[in-house]
C-alpha cells in the first residue's frame, strides 16, 4: 500500500485562498472546495454509501460535478462517469455490467423505478442536506495510490464501450507527468472543454489540482472562444473538431497572448488544421493518449520545432511505449488497473506488462510517435491493407478541406475499395478531379476514393470523435 498526502487537501492547506473553480459568476477557493468534499463525504457515508461501493454520476459538467467526484473518492468509494448523452436504456445496462451500488442523475434520465436494484440519490439532496455538515471535518487526508478510484467507458471504435478501471495512482502519475512538459502554475486557468465523462476531462482535474491551477467550468451557451476570452485562459485540451471551430470563430490577440498550451489529440489531427493553429499563433501541442492510460501518453514539448508538430511528441514521464509489427504497446504507472464486467476484472497485457492498444504508429530515431490509425480501421482492398487515416491525413492537406473520413464500400471485384466523406469551409464543393490528382502524388491507385461524398451533419452528433461507425452504415 502506498499512500500519500491527498492532493486537495494539501492544496487547501497551502492555497486555500487561491480559486481552484469557476463556474460563471460563482468562484469556488481551494478552502471552500475542500470543505465541500469533506461535507459531502461524510453525509454519503451517513447515508449507507461505504468505501469501495461504485457510484455513478450522470451530469454534464457543472461545478458539483467536481464536488461529488471528490467526495466519492475521500469516502473510498469508486467515481464512475456515464455520458449523458447515453439513452435510458444504455445507462441502465452500463449501471448494471459495473456493478454499481448508486447513482446521481443530475439530469433525471433514468425513469422512476427502472431499476429498483440500484439506489438513486438527488444531487438536490445532496447539496441541500449534504453542506450542512460543513461543521464537520474529514479525519483522512491520505490517499492509497493503489486503490480504485475511478472506471471509465472507453471512447474506442468497438460497438460496446468497455469499462476501464483506473487508480488513484494512475490519474495522480498521469496529472503528474504531464505537469512536467506542459506547467501548470498556480493563477492558470485550463477550460473544460472535454466532457467529465471523458478521460480527457477528468485529466484536467488532476493536473489542476496538482498544479494548483483553476478550473474553469464554461456556461453551456459558451463557446470556446467567448470562454477564452471571459476567464482569460491560460491552457485548452481540444480534438479536432474543437481547434477546427474555434480558428473559424476567430481570436484577438490578447486571448492568443494570454494562452501557453493548446493540447490537441483525440485521434488523426489533420496536418493543414495543426499549421493554422501554429500560423495563428495558438500554442499547440499535439498528443496521443487513451481511456486505458489515463489519458495522455506522449505529447510534443514547447522546445519542440514546428516541424514536430506532425507527430504526437515523446513519451512522458511515469510511461514507456514500443512498436511491435506497427501497433503501439504501452504500459507504466499509468496504466489502467483492467477492464469491468459481469463481476470480473481482467487486465490483457503480455508477460512483460505491456498493453496492446489496437493503434497503428511508429517512432523515429529521436523518439517521437506518430499515430497512424486504428488496426480495427484499417481493411482489405484486392488483397492489399488500407489504413483509411493516411488516406484522410494526406485529404486535410488541402486548404480548403477541414474534415476527412474515410470508410470501406463493398466492391465484386476487390472486396471493399475507399469511399471518402469531406467537411469544406465554407461548404464549398468538392473538385474532385483536383483531390484525386493530390492523392495520385503520395498514393498508389487502389488507395484512392472511388467516389467523395460531402460530411453529414450528424456524423458530429454523437460524441468528441467524428462517428465512423455510422459513416460506414450510410
């Protein structure tokens, strides 16, 4: 067992002044934060919720999000995000294959008495009843970094979404080793951009913490830009889409100013969208991570020449990554405690610890990564592979093309061939003969799209990764 000093309550013994959220108008100090988890602990606890149990939480963001979290985690219980965007059906199945004792719908999704075998709380209830403990005092300041704290359904390309399970320790070195190449200062405000359900989210959390920074919590009418601008940020974690709408939107140059670093990942960057970002003069960073590995796992350095940018940068610290036959290993500190289901836990590494990610990449002479695609992806065209992000990539060089996708169309003759959707700016249409003679110069033939069709609105709708699955059904 190892334990340390529990981040939030050292940071409230040492900034307890300093503002650790904000939410709109409300600003919440790291004193205040501290004794609202503390409060909430202890009335789940005098509530029947016990150390280990696993409590869900259904919710966008909102600044209780960030006080229920750590609330579960002070009384030893396990966090377990679901994405509100799930329907009714999906979160009562998720519920029951984690095993979970309890749940906190913020936003009612759950019909009465669907499931009476799992307790719902109010989190109207919970901020009503729950603050009135504010006189008393949380004894344990610890933290065993071994423990559970958290399982998150992976954002992956399978149909059904796994439950990883993660350690305090796993987000604590994951916060920690990329507080190392990106600094977080104490005055630093990084934007939730990412949803809580995310891994993406809950790593802002951590780093913040550990960092003594803030988290900025935007009003849902918010975009990014108007966020920016209004809490002075200072640091941003976007996919694609994200960094594709804000450099639409515009920025002024105080705001660029004010940033120093704009991480983006969250699969295949396109290379045009990263130099705008750079021409723009946006800090950027590109990184690669996943669900299982708490989120970031190499990331490029603010030393890092522009020409890096293509890449997804170096392994940080408290992680290590290989190549084997083109697919990306990883393990480390990081490395999520194994997947949840039907009351078992398994963890799929080889005997040296290594975990397969299902993700295609390769690392040059000084160490640099860069991601190439998902295995699952890729598919046989006339007895050849085709791995449809290099085809998108080499699509997103041309500067009027913001968006690519590539998905496999039956063919009689060569089993599957290409078939590309595009998102243009502006809506401009697609000259075709113009793309394919691009494509001609880096390409062979049969990795060519036999046809492109334009980008359909809903393939952005159903969460921070553009929905391959539902493009490869049209």
């Amino acid at each position: 067992m190892t334990d340390i000093h529990c981040p939030l309550n050292a940071a409230a013994r040492e900034y307890g002044n300093l503002p650790a959220i904000i939410s709109g108008d409300k600003i919440i100090s790291y004193g205040e934060y501290e004794q609202m988890v503390a409060s909430v602990a202890v009335w789940l606890t005098e509530k029947g919720l016990t150390r280990g149990q696993r409590i869900a939480i259904v919710s966008n963001n909102r600044w209780e999000y960030l006080i229920l979290l750590h609330a579960i985690l002070r009384l030893g219980g396990v966090a377990c995000p679901v994405s509100p965007r799930f329907p009714e059906k999906t979160i009562l199945s998720v519920l029951k294959k984690i095993d979970c004792a309890a749940v906190v719908d913020s936003l009612n999704r759950l019909s009465p008495g669907t499931s009476r075998e799992i307790r719902r709380v109010s989190p109207d209830t919970i901020f009503k009843n729950g603050m009135s403990h504010a006189d008393k005092t949380w004894h344990s300041v610890t933290v065993d970094l071994e423990r559970h704290a958290t399982i998150i359904l992976t954002s992956g390309s399978s149909a059904v979404p796994k439950a990883a399970v993660h350690s305090f320790g796993n987000h604590y070195y994951s916060a920690l080793g990329s507080n190392r190449n990106v600094d977080v200062q104490p005055g630093d405000r990084w934007l939730l951009s990412l949803p809580l359900c995310h891994v993406g989210g809950l790593g802002i959390i951590f780093r913040m913490l550990l960092g003594r920074g803030t988290v900025v919590i935007p009003e849902v009418k918010e975009n990014i830009g108007e966020s920016m601008d209004k809490y002075g940020i200072t640091h941003l974690s976007l996919v694609s889409t994200q960094l594709y709408r804000l450099l639409k939107e515009g920025l002024d140059l105080q705001t660029i100013r004010r940033l120093k670093a704009v991480l983006v990942g969250g699969g295949t960057v396109p290379a045009s969208l990263i130099t705008k970002a750079d021409e723009a003069g946006l800090p950027v960073r590109t990184t690669y991570g996943l669900t299982e590995m708490a989120s970031q796992v190499t990331t490029t350095a603010a030393k890092d020449h522009r020409e890096r940018l293509s890449s997804s940068g170096k392994v940080l610290d408290y992680r290590s990554v290989k190549i084997d036959a083109g697919e990306i290993l990883v393990k480390g500190k990081t490395l999520f405690t194994g997947y949840v289901g039907a009351g078992k836990m398994f963890l799929p590494v080889d005997d040296h610890g290594w975990f397969r990610t299902g993700d295609l990449g390769r690392l040059d002479a000084d160490g640099y990564l860069t991601f190439q695609g998902r295995r699952d992806n890729m598919f046989v065209s006339g007895g050849e592979n085709i791995c449809p992000e290099e085809i998108e990539s080499l699509l997103c060089l041309l500067p009027h093309i913001s968006q690519a996708l590539v998905v496999p169309v039956e063919d009689r003759e060569f089993g599957f061939r290409p078939l590309a959707f595009i998102k243009t700016q502006q809506g401009k249409p697609v000259d075709q003969k113009k793309v394919v003679s691009h494509l001609e110069r880096y390409l062979p033939r049969f990795k060519t799209p036999v046809a492109f069709y334009e980008w359909p609105e809903k393939a952005d709708k159903d969460g921070l990764k553009p929905n391959r699955r539902y493009l490869t059904k049209l």
